[in-house]
C-alpha cells in the first residue's frame, strides 16, 4: 500500500513536470472571478470623418497610427486646456533627457539590450516554473523567482549614510 502510494506520487510529479515543455512559463496566477468585462479597459475610437484637406495626410502603414485611433491621454489634456502635443508618446528622448541619458551611458550602452534581458528572464522562469511540492499554500512564483535580485532599500540606505553620504530624501535614521 505504501509503496503504491509513493509509486503515484511520483508518476504525478513526472507528469506535472512535462506538461509546460515548450511553452511559457506563467509565475504569476491570476484568478479570473469571470464576472464579465472590464468596461474601464474599453475605449471607444474617434468618429470617422472626411479631412478638410487630403493632402496632408499620411501614408498608411500596416501596424502603424491612425487618425481615429483613441488617445485619452492627449484628449484628457486638451480638454483641461493644455498642449495635447506635450504628452505625445514618441520613441525618441526629448532634448532636457539628454544630459540624463548621456549620464547614464557613461560606462557603454547595449543596443540589445531589451533582447538579452528577455533571454535572461525566459532562463529565470523556467528554472523557477517549475512544481514545488514542498512550497505549499497561495505564494506567488513571480515573487519567489525574482527575490533573489531584490534591492534593499534600507540596507543600501545604511550602507550609504555609513560612507558619510547624505540621502535626504531616506526617512530619517532611528
């Protein structure tokens, strides 16, 4: 009998473990209540409606922006008066971000980096998606996976104010 018993577990933690081969890895559960749709995630497009002048107008581009594609950001700031080109999404750094950014090139820059990090996470969850039996109870993988690279805060804090550099915007040491 106990053998038995130990001979399916063991098939059912084999099993468990080939059932996400090739797919990704999800760490974080979500539970979807299926109380219908998020009527807040829903915006509705702009009206269509003939330009004064169609000359204009740019050449349409597959995946690209559209006249009658909602903006409620921009739409928000012109309604209350403001510049809606002020907050217009660009890929492109704004001139006052140059002092930033030339800052923070100061010890080179990885054009690919977007691509090694998802490289780099696609690594970390598939080695932490995997079943924990002995990691019972509701916990988070996502939380589990990442601790690890976690910065603490205070400890940072401390570590600095011991250097004798001041951070004034840190809560005060008690």
């Amino acid at each position: 009998m106990r053998g038995s018993v130990i001979v399916v577990l063991v098939a059912a933690l084999a099993v468990s473990a080939c059932a996400r081969k090739d797919k990704d890895i999800v760490l974080t559960r979500l539970k979807d209540t299926g109380t219908g749709p998020n009527e807040f995630g829903i915006v509705p497009g702009k009206p269509l409606q003939p330009p004064e002048n169609f000359t204009p107008l740019p050449t349409p581009t597959p995946g690209g922006s559209n006249i009658t594609d909602p903006t409620p950001l921009q739409d928000s700031v012109a309604a209350l008066g403001g510049n809606p080109n002020a907050v217009a999404r660009t890929n492109t750094p704004s001139a006052s971000d140059g002092a930033l950014i030339n800052h923070s090139r100061r010890f080179g820059a990885d054009g690919n980096i977007r691509q090694v990090l998802a490289a780099e996470d696609v690594d970390v969850r598939r080695r932490r998606g995997r079943v924990n039996i002995f990691n019972l109870g509701q916990n988070d993988d996502y939380t589990l996976a990442y601790k690890r690279q976690w910065l603490d805060s205070q400890a940072e804090e401390q570590r600095l104010r011991s250097l004798g550099i001041q951070t004034p915007s840190a809560p005060p040491a008690e």
